[in-house]
C-alpha cells in the first residue's frame, strides 16, 4: 500500500515535469570522434544530447530535423522535432529524452495521454498496448495510436514511450488522417532508424545502503 501511495504522489510532479515547456536551447553540431561505426549519423550538424548520447541528425530517413529544440537546465529533459512533407501534407513527430524514477514505459504513456488528447477533438484511441521495438527486446515500451479532429480536418496522432533505464524516450506523431498509410510507414522507418542507439549511463547516483 505504501508503495502504491508513493507511486501515485510522483505521478503529479511528474505530470508538470513532463507536460511543462523546458526552456529553448540553441541549435548546435556535435562532432564524430575517428573510427566511430555509427559516424554516418554524425555528420556536421548532428545534434548530440551530451547527458544521454542520443544523437539526432539533421536529414534521416527523409524527415528534417527542425533547428529549434527545448532543453531544461539539468540536461534531464531534451525534446527535438522532425518533420516530412507528403502530398502538401505534413508529419509531424516530436522526440523527447528524459529521466524518470523508476516509472514502467505504460506509466509513462499513461501521463501523457491526458496531454495528447487535450490538443484534439473528437478523439479516440485505435489502439493502446505493449510495442515491440524490432530487434531490441531490452526495450520496454507501450504505445497508443489515436483519431480526432484538428481544426475540423480528421486527424492521426500516436504517442511511444520505450524505458532504456536510466532515461526514458517518448515519440508523438501527428498529421493528416488521409496519409495515414504513407505516413505510419515513414515513422515505423525513423524508429528502425534510432532504435540501435543505446544511451550513456545517467549522472552518478547515491547508493542506497
């Protein structure tokens, strides 16, 4: 019981933490270190999350990187979007890297979902459940896939949370209901293209005795 009452008072300060605005950082290129596999990724204007490792490319599998990005001063909550054009369409995703406390990939997505409804109409889930991220069993993630409305145009959105320990990720992908078949397939691509990345160790922690 105590650890349920424990859980459940995170939950708000985690809620604020993760729906709040962190504040906007800078555009700027990370640097491929010789002899490095992944150096592809890491071409000039790669941005690198220096807390995490996680690395972002400016062009990947046909998505654009957007130069703004929004990062809170502690390095624990980095959030950066891509986005494609299809058809005079858009897609739209959003990646955030953040720290959390011992919170399941569900626990995660169920914080935020209250958050994603509330920027649609009419919305309503397709689909919620556990996500198999192809060839990384490790991950836990979970995953809800959604239609609504957005200024009266019938929309797609979807939000991923995957817990690699330390750091947790969440993707959010939003755009027009009529390319929903080109555009999941778009996203399923991005994410094949992040998933062999493996987070750096998070800051040095107490031990608990």
């Amino acid at each position: 019981m105590l650890k349920s009452l424990k859980w459940f008072g995170c939950v708000s300060v985690l809620a604020i933490t993760l729906t709040s605005n962190p504040a906007a950082a800078e555009c700027v290129a990370g640097s491929a270190p010789l002899f490095d596999p992944f150096a592809p990724y890491k071409e000039p204007g790669s941005i690198i999350h220096k807390d995490s490792g996680f690395i972002f490319p400016a062009t990947i599998e046909g998505f654009r990187r957007e130069c703004e990005m929004m990062a809170d001063f502690t390095g624990d909550n980095f959030e950066i979007g891509y986005s494609r054009d299809f058809d005079d369409h858009e897609i739209q995703l959003k990646i955030v890297i953040v720290h959390l406390e011992q919170l399941t990939a569900e626990a995660h997505y169920q914080i935020m979902k209250p958050d994603m409804l509330s920027h649609y109409s009419s919305a309503a889930p397709l689909s919620e459940g556990d996500y198999f991220v192809s060839g990384r069993p490790d991950i836990d993630a979970y995953q809800g896939i959604f239609d609504g409305d957005k200024d009266g145009v019938p929309w797609h959105f979807s939000v991923t949370a995957l817990d690699y320990g330390y750091w947790d990720a969440r993707l959010t992908a939003s755009y027009p209901q009529e390319i929903d078949a080109v555009a999941q397939e778009a996203i399923m691509k991005l994410i094949a293209a992040f998933q062999w990345q493996v987070p750096i160790g998070g800051k040095t922690e107490e031990k608990v005795p």
